[in-house]
C-alpha cells in the first residue's frame, strides 16, 4: 500500500519521517491486512517459486508468501522484521543486479515503490533491473498508487517523486521488455489509512467481489512476464 516501499537515493530526512509515519502499532496492524492481500496475490506465485521483495519494509509481504526462497532488499536494514528464513540484501532498487544473480527469480514483487523513484527513467530502469533478475518466463507483480484515481492526495507523501497511471506504469514495462499477463486498474484503495477494510475478513470479503474495487480502488495491480524463449 502507499505505506510501504523506500526511495531510491532516500535523504537524509527520510528516517525520521518514516518514524512518524509509521509505528509499531501501524505495523501491525498493517500485517494484519496485508496477510489477506498476500493471500490473494498468491494465485501469482507458486508455492515453490523464489520471489523477491524490492522495498520490503518491514516484510508485510515477503513475511507471508509462500515460496520455495524468500529474498527482500531495502535501503534500510529491516532484518529484525524478517522471517529468520527471508534471505535480506541492503541495497538500493537499481543495484541489484550488482548484488544478486541475473535469472534467478521466478518472482519480483514491487509495491508502493515506484513513486518513489527520481524520474521516468528510473522506472523504466528499475523495471529493466527486475527484467534482468527474473528468469524467462519469471513473473514481475506490481501494485501502484494511480495518479488518475488519487488525484491530488498523490502528493501527501513528501517522498513521491513520480506519477504513474496504469498505462504509464504498463508502458514502462513494455520498454523494459516486460510483456502484460494482466492489468488491473482499480485494485485497492489508496493507503491502510484510508477507506480499506480494516478488520481481515472484510479485507477477505473486498478482494472476492470485483465490483467493490471500482468504487474504493485507486491502486492498480500489474502483473508481467519476462518473454520465455521460444521452446
């Protein structure tokens, strides 16, 4: 969600606006939600698969799914956060190529982290990075706050750097090289702080009726590939 993700090249006030913005008590609350949306995107990874957490925070996500492997990279050092089984790398988003072996993941998971890079560029770069890591045929997921559905409140985070919408977010992933396995324009609300279910089975009962997401998504899902050769 908004409340996830670190930027890339982060200031030096960024730490303490993250102590602000989320505390423990955010945290775990936020675990709580996120175990029903990681429940869902697990039709995406199978349960053998080794997935990788791009700006994993406090490990929402990575802590949850299933996977043969779990990787997760931040610029902060959140190990205390992590499963004990999570393999952590401390590096920034558009290095990690320089940390990690190239086709090695069967799954990139990104989310809430590309409105934090500097620049267009940076996204399609990032994208590029993620194309690099995943094997052929590995699968690149990706949840992102749409500017279009936002609007304004796009900005309440000072660390936002880039807009996004589901078609610019699919077009970066185009010139990365990445091929749509399926785009999802309204997907969850803004932030866990806004209108989303808060109790986990009313988060459970949002994500089974499609309709609902049209009335509260202003996040989009975009789930890719990187083209397998052909056999």
């Amino acid at each position: 969600m908004s409340d996830r993700g670190i930027e890339v090249g982060a200031s030096d006030n960024l730490p303490s606006i993250y102590a602000r913005r989320f505390s423990d008590e955010d945290a775990a609350h936020r675990a709580d939600i996120w175990r029903e949306i990681t429940r869902f995107l697990q039709r995406y990874v199978a349960p053998t698969a080794i997935v990788l957490d791009i700006a994993c925070d406090r490990g929402a996500f990575i802590n949850q799914i299933q996977a043969g492997e779990r990787w997760a990279v931040d610029l902060r050092d959140v190990r205390d956060h992590l499963d004990a089984d999570v393999r952590f790398v401390r590096s920034d988003g558009l290095s990690l190529l320089d940390q990690l072996e190239p086709d090695s993941m069967d799954v990139v998971f990104m989310s809430n982290y590309l409105e934090h890079l500097a620049s267009a560029d940076a996204v399609v770069n990032q994208l590029k990075v993620a194309y690099g890591l995943l094997k052929p045929g590995g699968r690149a997921i990706i949840l992102q706050p749409n500017i279009r559905l936002v609007g304004g409140s796009y900005w309440d985070f000072l660390d936002h750097k880039t807009p996004l919408t589901e078609k610019s977010l699919e077009e970066a992933g185009h010139a990365a090289g990445l091929v749509t396995e399926e785009l999802i324009t309204r997907f969850l609300p803004y932030t866990t702080k806004s209108r989303f279910p808060q109790a986990a089975w009313l988060v459970r009962a949002y994500l089974a009726v499609r309709p609902v997401w049209w009335l509260l998504g202003r996040q989009s899902l975009y789930v890719a590939r990187r083209p397998a050769p052909p056999a």
